[in-house]
C-alpha cells in the first residue's frame, strides 16, 4: 500500500483529501504545516507528498526545497494543491522541484488520476 | 492670514475628524458583521463536516470488507461519486473562511490607521488663530488615511477568484 503526506492547516482540507485517497486504498499521513511535514517526511519514508502553499510556520515552496535536499526525497513526487493559480507562483514551484500544481477546489477523481499517474 | 482664514482651516480639520470617526464607525459595524458570517459559517460546515465525516467512514469501510467482493464493492461506486461531489463543494467553505479572513484584515488595517489619524486631532491646537497649524494637522491626518489606503492589500491574500483555474492541473 502506497503511503501519501498530505500538508495543510486547514483541517477542513486535510480531511478531504484524506478521504478521496483512502477510498481509493491509498495510507495517509497529514501533517498542519510545511515543519510538521517535514519531521513526518523524515520519521518515514512516504512516496508521495501533496502539500498546500500559504501555510504558517513553513511554507509549501520551502517544504518542496527542503525535502529536494534530502537524499531519500529526490525522486518522490511532491504535488502543490493550493489557491495559488499564478503562472508566476507556478514558474516558482516548478523551480523548487514540484512534481505539479494542483488548483484549489479540486476535483476528487482529478486528483486520483493524477496521483495514480505520477505514483507509477 | 485673517481671522476667516483661521476659522475655514479650523473647520476642514474637524470635517476631516467627522469624516473619519464615520468611516471608522461603519468599518466597526463592517469587521463585525464580518465576524458573525464567519461563525456562522463555522457552525454551519462543522455540521456538514460531521455528516460528512459519518458518511465517508463507513464507506471506506465498506469498501475495504467488500475488497473480495466485486458485486459489493460496485454497489459502493454511485454512493461514492455523491461523496466526491459533496467533497468538492465542502471545499468552498475552506475558501470562502479564507475570503473573509483577507477582508477582516484589510479592515483592521484601515481602522488602525483611522484611529491613528484621529489621534493627530486630539491634542489641542498651539495658536488656534493661525490657519496654518490647522492645515498641517488635516494635512498630517490626510498622509495617515492615504497610507492606510495604500497598505490596506499588504498581506491580505485571499484565494483569487479565477475560476477558469480552480481545478486545474499543471504536471511539471
């Protein structure tokens, strides 16, 4: 069973993507910010991490830079669900090594698909 | 100067007050009515999250006793699509929360600077003959709203309202 983050600090959000990716028989941990993402990240092993942007403590972008510093995080997907849809915010992201970019409010089989896709 | 002069700056300087302790008055009634629409947001997505919550579990469970079971496990398919569809739409409320968040800061900032400008007029005027310590007082009152005006979007972000981009997906 593939094991998933998910980072954000609304629990309303969390929930939501806990619930599309547990139906679809994937294990979730969730963390409430880019910090606790990142202590999770490194007390295990996940292979996928979906992270929101505007976030206190750590931000998404610097979490994505500081897990791309960690040898066991090269090549883990990291996707940004977030309510930034700026091409200038995703240039960043692109830069810091997100996998991709994903717009807030998001479609449930949307984001299976492309979790399913970037997890093969 | 004259006399005239002196009570015409005297009486711009205290419309400038009145000007503001309203505006600062109905951004108070503003900030709360703000507030009750965010509680009563809250309350009313706690209540949905709950349902929500109910209904999710068990299907999930289902789902997972059903694993040996094709037939089972396709009955849950429709119940779960109602499920996708309610989760789409429970997200707006995360958004909506944060609409209002940008908005209620933007109103603090403003009424800081409001009652920062009004500050400026409550010390008493030196020579209140002479029109020009009037002037400078509404001059420096003016300079105070204005920069509230200008800082008013710093560090508001609320989610854009793009909502061709909602949704999408960019795979880099």
């Amino acid at each position: 069973m593939k094991t998933i983050l998910a980072v954000d600090d609304s629990a309303t959000m969390r929930e939501m993507v806990t619930f599309v990716l547990e139906s679809a028989g994937y294990r979730v941990i969730e963390a409430e910010d880019g910090a606790q993402g990142l202590d999770r990240a490194t007390a295990t092993n996940v292979d996928l991490v979906i992270t929101d942007q505007n976030m206190p403590n750590m931000d998404g972008l610097t979490l994505v830079r500081s897990l791309r510093e960690l040898r066991d995080y090269k090549s883990v997907p990291i996707l940004l669900l977030t309510t930034e849809s700026s091409d200038s915010m995703k240039a960043q992201g692109r830069a810091a090594g997100a996998t991709g970019w994903l717009v807030k409010p998001f479609d449930p089989a949307t984001l299976l698909e492309v979790v399913q896709k970037v997890l093969r | 100067m004259s006399t005239r002069d002196a009570t015409d700056a005297a009486q711009a300087a205290d419309l400038l007050v009145t000007v503001a302790t309203t505006l600062n008055e109905r951004l108070a009634v503003t900030a709360d009515e703000l507030a009750r629409s965010q509680a009563l947001l809250r309350e009313a997505s706690d209540e949905l999250m709950t349902a929500f919550r109910g209904a999710a579990d068990r299907i999930v469970a289902a789902q997972r006793g059903a694993d040996a079971d094709a037939a089972r496990a396709a009955e849950y398919g429709p119940v779960l699509d109602h499920l996708y569809r309610a989760c789409q739409h429970l997200q707006s409320h995360d958004l909506v929360n944060q609409l209002i968040d940008a908005q209620k800061m933007r109103v603090d900032k403003m009424r800081e600077k409001l009652l920062q400008a009004l500050s400026l007029a409550a010390p008493p005027v030196s020579r209140p003959d002479q029109p020009e310590q009037w002037i400078e007082r509404s001059r420096a009152m003016l300079d105070c709203i204005v920069a509230g005006i200008q800082q008013i979007d710093q560090d508001a972000h609320g989610p854009l309202g793009d909502k061709q981009r909602q949704g999408s997906v960019d795979l880099f």
